[in-house]
C-alpha cells in the first residue's frame, strides 16, 4: 500500500545561504547547519537525490513554499509572528485543570547553566536532584558509560542485550512508550526546539486545530521563552528532551541528572509544570538511563520501530544535504507501513529544529496527512494517544496513580523489568562492567545531527537578547 503523500520524484538539489530570521521573542542570526554536511559521512543518512524530479501531494499548506526551494542552506528571511490568540499572557489560566498560572517569566543571568553544554553536578540544584534520585528507591544498573565511536568497532558492548541499548539493536522495555495503542492513530511529535521557526508550526496547528508533542531542549526553553509558553497554552504536550542534546549513555549519572534536571527546571519556571516524560536524544538509552528517568518520574518515549524500518523521518538531513525528495519517500514509506501491517498506532520522529523542517511539516506533510482518505490517520499528542488526559504528562496536575505510566500498546521488543545492583546516585564512571569502553553507533541521528544542533545553538546564542 502507497501513501498519497508521493507520487513521483522529480526536484533538483539547491545550495543556497544562511537566514536572517525575526522571532516573536527576540531577534538572532541563525546560520542553517551546513556545518552538519562535512559530518554527514560518519552517519547512516540516507543518499541526496541526483536526479531532477517534481513532487505532488493530496493537499498543501495556504501559505507553503516551493517544494524545490526545500533545501541544503534555503535562504529564507521570515518575520515570525505568533497569531494574536496564541500570544501568552502571564497569570493566564492554562487548559489544565489544578495548574498554576502561567508565570511570568525573565531570564536571570547566571541562573542557568551554560547553554548547549553539559552541566556541571556540582551545584546545589543537581545536588537536590542526585538526593531525589537517591530517595526514590529505584536500583541503578551498574552500567559504565560508553563512549563515542560506533557500534561496528564495539562488538561486545553492542551484542549484550542484557543493558537494553536501543542504538545498536532498538532494544525496548516495558516502561518504553513506543506506539500509540489504536491502529491509524499517529503520536506526532516535533523535537529539538523550541526555536525561531517552531512559530510557524504553532500558527499552523492552530489554524487546522491539531495538537502535537514537543520534546523542549533546556538551553531553547530558556532562549525562546515565550513560544515554550505558547506551545503550553495552546495545549500541546511538552516533554523533556534534555538540557544539550547530548547522547545520554556517555554521561555519568549525575550528568544524566543534570540534563534531565535543568530542562525539567526551566520548563517549570516558564510554564509552571514539570514534564514527567522524556525522550533521550538520537534514542540513545539504556537501563541505566531508563533507571534514572523512572527515579526522576520521567517516562522515556521514542518512536516506534517495526518491520526493520524505525519511524524516523530523517527531515533533520535536509540542512546536511539530502533532498527532500528523501525525505518525503521516507514519510510515504512510514505511512505506508503504519497504514498496512502494524496493528498499533504510531509515534514519527520529526524536528523543528530547521527552518527547512518546519516548512516541508506545515506546506506538506501535515496538510497531506489531514486530507488522507482511505485510509485517514487520527492525529494527536502522544499523551492523548495513550487515553490519557493532558494533565497527566505533568507532575504538578498527575491524577494517575499509576504514573510513570507503561505503554497500553504491547512492546515490539523487551519485556524485562529494570534490574541492577547500583543502588546509589554515585557516577558509573567507576564500574568495572563489561559495558567500560564502549563505542557506539548513534542510529540514524548520528554525529551529523550532532554537529547541526550545534551550529544553530552557536549561532543563536551569539546574539540571544532574552
């Protein structure tokens, strides 16, 4: 079964410079990561198009862009600006029942550690943070960290199932939210932001009324501050996806608890609930990361794999230099596969990291996917395919007892329970496991994406005026 997303595939590769862009919070210059092309070769991204090609769709967005101006390097100068009902209003009372209101929030230099970096364990906060996690009864695993490399040059550490590492095998658990319960249903979430570009993607969502899951990186949360907050009043779901998009097993413990912990932090003071989900960048988790997120009360999600295929979009190539042509055949293919063989539901990794990203969601992909017929896919923030309320992905407005919630959908792979003999907080750094010197392969977001998130926190934050 074909999706009607692609028909044929025909448009030409373009390179072009970097934007200038205008957001609704602040002004910056925000370089496109061609940087991310000389990193490119490391990863598995899939191959750029040659050949010309044209692209039609079962319907597009009002104000979509040309498909072939989709590219590597898209010079683009966009004034963003939030649609006057979505614009946040401190002391506004948000769609969620028992939540605070919304605060109101300014940056207070100092108070946050440094952006896309990873935080230093040594403050008072991460120490409250190590305690939290001490007190919460769960065992960590005695797992070391690895360290960067590739799965191919670590065959040891990448052939013992008994850690659960989702890079090199997709290993999942029990407590892992990969699917949606119901068939045709898609969790659609957007990660990395929130950024200049993620505006658009608000204003489109609000004008078709879908709602989405946002996976909030620390250091955008607190640069882009008031579309953070627009996304919760909007009543999309936010989630934490780290404070610098680091790959989560190469840290410490208490590094882990930094990362998870500053974002959860900023998220609060922002918006004034604290997520009690996560989704581990690149999908790069273990047991030991599972064991910390479960002690923190953050339920891990990533999308769904099944059938050899995860459901990775690979949009975040565009800016490295694969065409869109790729990236939408990938979309027909993910559709395809959900629409015929998968029983379950299912959540799509996607980014609005890029302006290319945002631009190739709301001209394209999301129009088409709300005109399917034959079938029609049912579109809606993870939480909400899971049967639950919005409240419930907050710690503040939890009404489930039963929270940190497992999947209601079955696990395509792994079924154990979380065991280990590390019952404190203390770094792994010091185990002897068998785990100590591993290098992996990052999947399919590999150093590339890497280098691209990168680029655009450098060349955002130079010029961040909160």
């Amino acid at each position: 079964m074909q999706f009607v997303l692609k028909v044929t595939l025909v448009s030409s590769m373009m390179a072009v410079a970097s934007a200038q862009v205008v957001s609704n919070v602040m002004t910056a210059s925000v370089v496109s990561s061609a940087t991310a092309t000389a990193a490119a070769g490391t990863t598995a991204a899939p191959t750029a198009a040659a050949a010309p090609t044209s692209l039609s769709f079962a319907s597009t967005g009002p104000s979509a862009i040309p498909i072939a101006s989709i590219t590597q390097g898209a010079a683009t100068t966009i004034t963003h600006a939030l649609h006057p009902t979505l614009l946040p209003t401190p002391g506004a009372t948000p769609p969620i029942s028992g939540a605070p209101a919304l605060p109101s929030w300014a940056f207070v230099p100092g108070s946050f550690p440094a952006l896309d970096k990873v935080p230093f364990t040594n403050s008072s906060e991460v120490a409250a943070w190590i305690q939290e996690v001490a007190d919460s009864g769960i065992t960590i695993p005695n797992i070391s960290p690895t360290s960067p490399g590739g799965c191919a040059n670590n065959t040891a550490a990448a052939a013992d199932t008994s850690a659960c590492w989702w890079t090199c095998g997709q290993c999942t658990r029990q407590t892992d939210i990969t699917t949606c319960p119901d068939k045709l249903t898609w969790g659609v979430s957007y990660d990395d932001g929130p950024t200049p570009y993620t505006v658009d993607l608000l204003n489109f969502m609000s004008d078709v009324d879908i709602k989405s899951t946002f996976f909030i990186v620390g250091s955008r949360a607190i640069s882009w501050s008031q579309t953070l907050q627009a996304e919760y009043m909007a009543g999309h779901q936010l989630s934490v996806h780290t404070w610098s998009h680091p790959y989560l097993t190469t840290l410490t413990n208490e590094e882990i608890i930094a990362e998870l912990g500053w974002t959860r932090e900023a998220i609060r003071q922002i918006t004034g609930v604290s997520p009690n989900t996560m989704r581990p960048p690149y999908g790069d988790i273990d047991d030991r990361v599972r064991a910390i997120c479960q002690a923190m009360g953050m339920t891990p999600i990533i999308w769904t794999s099944v059938n050899g295929q995860d459901f990775d979009t690979n949009d975040w190539h565009i800016p490295s230099g694969v065409s869109v042509d790729t990236v939408v055949e990938t979309f027909d293919n993910i559709l395809s596969e959900a629409a015929g063989t998968i029983s379950t539901g299912f959540i799509v990794l996607a980014h609005d990291l890029y302006p290319q990203t945002v631009d190739l969601a709301i001209g394209y992909i999301l129009p088409s996917a709300l005109a399917a017929r034959n079938p029609s896919f049912n579109i809606m923030p993870i939480i909400t395919c899971q049967h639950k309320p919005l409240g419930d992905a907050y710690i503040e407005t939890n009404s489930n007892t039963t929270n940190p919630f497992t999947n209601n959908a079955n696990p395509l792979t792994g079924t154990a329970a979380i065991t280990g003999t590390a019952a404190s907080s203390s770094s792994s750094s010091s185990s002897t496991s068998t785990h100590s010197g591993a290098e992996l392969v990052y999947g399919r977001e590999g150093s590339a994406k890497a280098v691209a998130v990168l680029a655009f926190a450098v060349a955002s934050g130079a010029m961040l005026v909160v």
